[in-house]
C-alpha cells in the first residue's frame, strides 16, 4: 500500500527534474541557434548562415582576450595546482583542524566581487601595476582552494598506513612521497588541475577588476561586445567553445565511467 | 603510558606539515586576508578628492549606507536572494532526491547533465535568456501562438529576469551537496520508514529531510551568497534598472571612485556571510553530537 504514494512522487520528481533540464539547457540551445542566424539578431530568424564562424577569425579583440586568457589560467593552474596539493596533504596528513579547513577554505565562499575590491585595493595601495601578473596572482588565491579540496577528498580515499607501511620497508620520506603518495593521488591532481583551468579561464568579476587595461581576458571582451550588442561572433566562438570542452569531458565521463563501472562489478562479485 | 590520540599527528609530523602548508598559507594571508582586511580598514577611511584614500577615521561610509536610498537596495537585494534560494531549493532537491534515486549507472551521467552548462560562459549563457524573456523573445512568440496571452508578458527588466538569471547561474551548486547528503542516505532509510507503515510523504519531511540539513545548509549558502552580490545578472537581465548591492559597489569602485564608501557597502555583504558560516558551522556540530550520541 505504501507503493502507491511512492511512485506518484517519483514520477512528480522525475517531471521537476526534466523541466530543470530544459530550464538548464534552453539558454544554450538559444546560443547555438543563434550562432547559425544569418540576421545577426536575437529576436528574428533571417536562415540559416556559417557567416558568424567566418567572422570570428577577424575578431581581434575576442582574439587577443583569448590570448590573454589562455596565458593566465594556464599560468594560474600550474601554480594553483602545486600550492593546492601541498595544503591538501598538509591539512590530510599532518595538521588536522577543523578551524584551519574552514578558513582556508573561505576564499571560495566569500563572494568574488568582495575578493575582487580588495584586491585591487591590495595591488594599488602597494603600487603594484594591473596586468596580466595582477590576474594571474588573484585567480591563484580561490583556485588554489579549489585544487585542494579535490585532492583531499581524493586522499581520505586511501589509508595512511600505505604510506607508513613504505616507511616501514625503509623508503625515505621523499620517495616516499614522490613513488607512492603522489601516484595514488593523480587522478585528484589532476581533476583539481582541470577544474582550476575552467575556474580560470570563465572567470569574469576578478579579472573586470584586476586585469588593467592591458590584459583585458576573453570574458571582459565578451561582456563589453554583450553590453554593445555585438553577439553573433560572440555565439559562434562559444558554440565552437561548448563543442571543445563537451568533447573533452565526454571523453573524461568516459575514461572515469569505465573505471567507476570495473570498480562496481568488483564490488558486486564479491 | 599515555598513548598518542589518534587525530594527534605528532611533533615530527606537525613541522612536516609546515614545510606542506607554509606556502599556501602564506599566500592565503597575503592576498586573501590581506586584502580583505583591508576593505575593513578603507571602510573607515575618507574618500580623497582624486578618488583615492584619504587616511583619516571617519564613520560617515556607515552612516551613508544607512540612507533609505541605499537600504531599499540592501533590502531589495536580500528579497531578491532569498527568493532566489527559496526556488533553487525546491528545485535542487527535486532534481537532488531523483537522481540519487536511481541505479548507481545513471547516477553519474544524469548529474553531470546537471554540472555540464558550467563549462560554458556563464555572461554567454545569462545573454541567451534576453532571446528568451524579451517582448519578441520566445517564451512570448510561443505564449502568443497559442493564444494564451495576447499583450507580451513583461519577463525582462525586473525582478522577474533577475531570479530567472540567478536560479540560472547557481542552481548546480545548490544540487552538488544536496545530492552528496541524499545520496548517502541510501534506500534503506525510505524502505524501513515505508514498512512501519508511513505513507511516503510523511517519511521524506519526518525522516529523510531532516538528515539532508547539512546539504541543504551548504547548498543555500552556495546560491544565497553569490546571490546576493551579484552584479552581472541585474546588469544584463535587470537592465540597469533594477539595482543590487553588487551594482552599488561596482559603482563606488569604477564610476563614482569612491573605494571607501564601496567597501563599507561590501562589509554589509561580507557581515551577512560572516553570520551565515557561523550558523552552518554551529548547526554541523550539533547534528555531529546528535549523530555520535545515536551511534
């Protein structure tokens, strides 16, 4: 009897849940449709044209944003990538406190436009010039956050006693480190990697106040063309954009998901 | 014989732990605390006439952001977020409970759906919506075509647009945790609830609700803070109309070139989280005691 109600609320949950689909993916499907309107505007269908991707190589400034964008989330990934391991394993292994996860952990929940004045505050009050050093300096400080959480979720996985077991058979601290600890953490290294690269390269309000007028990145370029109307360039770029990474995280899902199933048929062999 | 407590790393390993965590903290005290202490300390300060800083103590930022002009803003921005979470919420954890009631082989692909937008500019995505709500927009060709309506409905440039945009843009981060603390129920929790005889909507707000706090918890600070002092949003969906306190702040920091008065503004949003983390953190030990009592 008590079936009833239950599949009643199953099949509501499951009508909210594909709404919220579509209410998730109805702006990107606007987007891409757009990219391929010959008229260039929002609200009329002028037929179908590829004239918006041949534009898009002319459009210097979404290209030099590019450019500028690419350098920094590259640059903030590697250095976001190497502090935020060692914070993990710091916070994991050595140091535990409650107090410590929660306050390191704040940049990524103070909201950016606070992290952002105060940075630029920060960079002008020590006389520092804005620019792509400036950028790069303040995505590194909520990326680095990001990087560590991934990788210390990924170390509560394993036992430390792995770790002292190597010890133990007198491998030395260090290679300790770099021959087992390392290795077992990979995959998290590089899941934070990827994810402070996204971070990075969408990131908009801190770079809008710290970038300077000579490392304006691609989002800053988008908004300026948003706020002038000049968007059919802007949909065929992030078209070509949504098809990169969907591809990549596919092929992610994939690798991962192949994983994930060999680890559930192991679980339920035994 | 005292023996080492387990969560006690030792001495050796605690300046291990230094060597790991010195050059994160470093730069997190240099270019996080730093700079957000010193919106605390601007807040005090005088504005100079270029538009710099003048450092004399003064009390007036806070005094101005008292006007009724300024706090219809304030109180503008906390409806605004609010309603913002309220419907994520509902939303979230609708999509949340689904998808952490399926076989473990959907689970990961039907969340991922959920996460996937993220990976595409959010100022792109937040544009799309105008080709969607304005008067010629889609949602009011389609409404018209059916004949449901005849004068377009007013979707953009109010309110309406700004929640619309913000459920938007942080709905992801509402289902994440939801789904991590639902997920971890397991289906055991609704079976034994179900076999004693409970219809099933009586179990979910007597049983399995209540244990979810901590996810819905984190997943209304996730959306309600950046919610709150979000600019772009109003900017693009609200049409410069409607203001928010991000707005505001913006303003001070590059039009007005008034930073001290910005950065008392951006106290009031950095208090509201202050107390926010406060009350998540006191609700987490509670619900930690409550949990190690019933173990």
């Amino acid at each position: 009897m008590a079936r009833e109600p239950g599949a009643v609320m199953d099949r509501t949950l499951g009508a909210v849940t594909g709404l919220v689909y579509v209410f998730l993916y109805a702006p990107i499907v606007v987007l891409v449709l757009l990219s391929f309107n010959r008229s260039g505007q929002s609200t009329t269908w002028g037929g179908f044209s590829l004239k918006w991707y041949g534009e898009m190589f002319a459009a210097e400034d979404l290209i030099d944003g590019l450019k500028n964008t690419l350098i920094v989330a590259t640059v903030t990934t590697v250095i976001a990538t190497a502090l935020g391991t060692m914070l993990a394993i710091g916070l994991a292994r050595h140091v535990r406190s409650t107090a410590l996860d929660s306050m390191l952990f704040l940049p990524a929940v103070v909201p950016d436009l606070v992290l952002a004045i105060g940075l630029l505050s920060f960079f002008t009050l020590i006389g520092l010039t804005l620019g792509r050093t400036t950028v790069i300096a303040s995505h590194v400080v909520f990326d680095m956050v990001f990087v560590a959480a991934i990788v210390r979720t990924r170390l509560g996985f394993f036992d430390p006693s792995i770790e002292e077991a190597a010890q133990d058979l007198g491998a030395s601290r260090w290679s300790t480190f770099h021959r087992v600890t390392v290795p077992l953490i990979a995959p998290g290294i590089v899941a934070g990697a990827l994810v402070a690269f996204t971070l990075s390269f969408d990131e908009f309000i801190i770079a809008f106040f710290t970038a300077g007028p000579t490392a304006i990145t691609f989002p800053m370029r988008v908004y300026s063309r948003i706020r002038f109307g000049l968007t059919p360039v802007v949909n065929a770029i992030a078209t070509v954009m949504l098809l990169v990474s969907f591809t990549l995280l596919l092929l992610a899902l994939k690798v991962n998901g192949s994983a994930t199933r060999r680890a559930i048929e192991r679980a339920e062999g035994e | 014989m005292t023996r080492r407590r387990e969560d006690d790393p030792g001495p050796r390993n605690r300046a291990q732990g230094a060597l790991f965590l010195g050059p994160g903290l470093l730069y997190w005290v240099v270019l996080f605390l730093a700079p957000v202490g010193l919106i605390l300390v601007y807040s005090f300060f005088r504005r100079s006439s270029i538009g710099g800083v003048d450092f004399t103590f003064t009390l007036d930022n806070y005094i101005r952001a008292t006007e009724p002009l300024f706090l219809r803003v304030f109180w503008f921005s906390l409806r605004t977020a609010l309603l913002t979470t309220a419907i994520a919420l509902v939303l979230g954890y609708a999509t949340a409970y689904f998808i952490a009631t399926r076989t473990p082989r959907w689970r990961l692909p039907l969340l991922v759906i959920v996460v996937l937008p993220f990976w595409t500019n959010l100022l792109i995505r937040t544009y799309s919506w105008i080709a969607l709500l304005n008067n010629e927009g889609l949602i009011n060709k389609a409404l018209r075509s059916l004949g449901l309506i005849d004068e377009p409905l007013p979707l953009l440039n109010n309110q309406f647009a700004i929640v619309v945009g913000l459920v938007y843009a942080f709905l992801p981060l509402m289902v994440l945790p939801l789904f991590a603390s639902i997920e971890r129920l397991g289906p055991r929790l609704r079976e034994a609830g179900a076999d004693l005889g409970a219809s099933s909507v009586s179990v979910f707000f007597r049983v399995t609700f209540p244990m979810t706090l901590p996810g819905v918890f984190a997943g209304c600070i996730f959306v309600f803070v950046p919610s709150l002092a979000n600019f772009i949003v109003p900017d693009l969906l609200g049409g410069g109309l409607k203001l928010m306190v991000g707005n505001l702040i913006q303003q001070q920091f590059f039009a007005a070139r008034d930073w001290p008065f910005g950065a008392a503004l951006a106290m009031g949003v950095i208090l509201i989280t202050m107390v926010l983390l406060v009350l998540q953190a006191l609700m987490l030990r509670r619900e930690g005691r409550m949990s190690s009592r019933g173990a």
